[in-house]
C-alpha cells in the first residue's frame, strides 16, 4: 500500500534530514516522500536535494505551512496521506502500525505521539495525553487528538475537506479535526505512538504567541460547542471540557497579561462554562478564587512562582 508522506518546510536545516529519513525509512508500506520547500534561505532546499529521486521535491516562495502541506497531499497519489513537520521525525513502523492496530478502518487513524523536548544538547521523552475512553468530540475539546504527526488521514477525506484551511494562523491540525468531526468523518484509535513531536524553540508557530493560541483555541472550541447543540449531540461532559480549557486559557493568559485575563474570564462565565478544577486549579487556589475571585488567586499564585 502506498501511503504519502508529507514534510513541508521553511528554514528547518538542522531536522531535514532526519524527517525526510524517517519518512523513506517506514516499513510495511510504500512511502510517497513529498517535501515542500517553503522559500527557505538556510540550506534546507540544499538538503532536500541531495536526496535525489528517492523524493519529490517541490519549491516555491513563502506562503505557509498550511498552503504547502496541500500542495504536498493533492500532488501526491498514496491512498494514505501522513503529515510530518519538518523538525519532527517517524518511527520506522509508524504508518503500519496503525494501519494494522485500526484495522485500515475509518476516515482518521490517530495515535499519541512522543514529545521530545530539547534542553540544550539533551532531549527527554514522553508520550502525549490521549483519552480514548472519552468519546470523540471530549477528546477534540481537551485537545487529546494528537499533533499533526500523530494523524493517518485517507485522501478521498482530505479532499472532501479540501484540505488544511491556509489562513490559519495557529491551532492548524485542531481546525482541520473540527471540520472532519462536524463532516461526519470517522477516526479511530490506534495506542501505540510513532511519530515524535520535537519541542525545541520558544519561536514555534504554537508557542511563540500565547495570547493568539488562547483566542484561536476559544473560538474553535465555541465553534465546536455551537455545533453539538445544534445537532443535539452537546452534554454536560463536554460543557465541563470546555469549561476547564476555558479556565487553563485564562490562567496562561494571566501570565501575560492579567486585565485581558480577567476580562476573558469574566466573558466565558457569563456564557455559564468556567471551570476552576483540574491540575491548573490545586485546592489553595480553588479557596483563593472562590472568596476573592480570579485576578487575586492570580495574584497569589504570581507571587508565590
């Protein structure tokens, strides 16, 4: 079986090889390598060369990760379209793996993904949060459906999407999940994690600007809340969800700034879905917030960081 391995890339010179590596490298599968050079200036479209005919390789000026990553899948031809970032790497059986665990049933085969983590020249390792038992629109709201690597899509879904949506700014892979769950796509779980998510600069599309992520997130989240009510299919499980990320949104935001925090706050509980629980809310604070408010607990809480 042909499965389609798709690295878009700007300026990712020090982890192209090891991603476009790992994508010749699976087993089990034809790999369809498709790496999209971004208008990167760093020797990265140097490197991507010197792979030859073992790739394709398309190039063009800077337009975004999500503009290449459709151009990468509809110029490709695998039944199977697998999204790789290109500071990320695969594990050799990572595609079928999951072909195999899922049955190749459903639209989306997802997995967790390892969370590599870079201090300096060294690198811990953890597998990322899922929640399988949770149905499927739980998991989407507490974000549990993985980074982008972690996904198998099948081409005949991606193309009912049309894809990744290019003006995205932040949030890409949770956006296009919404607009599979709400099309009626089917995923299913597959638990043993291949792909490798490096965390390695604060600079990253997802990190770099909190503030947006909290925005963007909020109203993917308010998008997905709308729908379930107006299919019917909205619980008191997923206003809880929704609630507790709202809460989570709130207290990063306070570190940034804590008038803008509190109006958010204050927005979300007038719409009846904050919810102070979980690892953000230990019981000190839960006591601080619930005889002096949020901008105090926050204060608290700065003070005793």
């Amino acid at each position: 079986m042909k499965a389609t391995i798709c690295i878009p890339c700007f300026n990712a010179a020090r982890w192209l090889a090891q991603a476009i590596e790992s994508a010749l490298a699976q087993t089990g599968v034809e790999p369809e390598v498709i790496v999209v050079d971004d208008g990167s200036t760093d020797g990265s479209l140097e490197i991507a060369r010197s792979f030859g005919s073992k790739i394709t390789l398309l190039t063009g000026p800077r337009r975004g990760a999500t503009t290449a990553r459709n151009l990468a899948w509809r110029h490709g031809t695998g039944e199977w379209v697998q999204f790789l970032d290109a500071d990320d790497y695969l594990e050799p059986g990572k595609i079928s793996t999951q072909l195999t665990e899922a049955a190749s049933a459903g639209d989306v085969i997802y997995s967790p993904v390892w969370i590599e983590t870079w201090t300096g020249p060294n690198a811990t390792r953890e597998k990322s949060e899922t929640a399988p038992e949770k149905d499927i629109f739980t998991q989407w709201i507490q974000w549990r459906i993985p980074q982008t690597g972690g996904a198998l899509w099948r081409r005949e879904t991606l193309e009912r999407l049309r894809g990744w949506k290019e003006d995205q700014p932040c949030c890409q892979e949770h956006e296009l999940y919404l607009r599979a769950l709400m099309a009626g796509t089917t995923f299913r779980y597959a638990p043993t994690p291949g792909a490798v998510y490096r965390i390695w600069s604060e600079d990253t599309l997802c990190r770099k600007d909190p503030r947006l992520v909290a925005r963007v997130r909020t109203g993917l989240v308010d998008t997905m809340l709308d729908w379930l009510s107006a299919n019917n299919k909205r619980t008191p499980l997923h206003e809880a969800a929704a609630g507790r990320v709202f809460f989570e949104q709130a207290r990063t935001w306070a570190r940034y700034d804590l008038g803008e925090a509190k109006a958010y706050c204050a927005e979300r509980k007038s719409r009846g879905c904050f919810n102070v629980s979980g690892p953000a809310a230990p019981r000190s604070y839960r006591i601080i917030y619930s005889l002096f408010g949020f901008a105090a607990a926050e204060r608290v809480a700065r003070a005793l960081r």
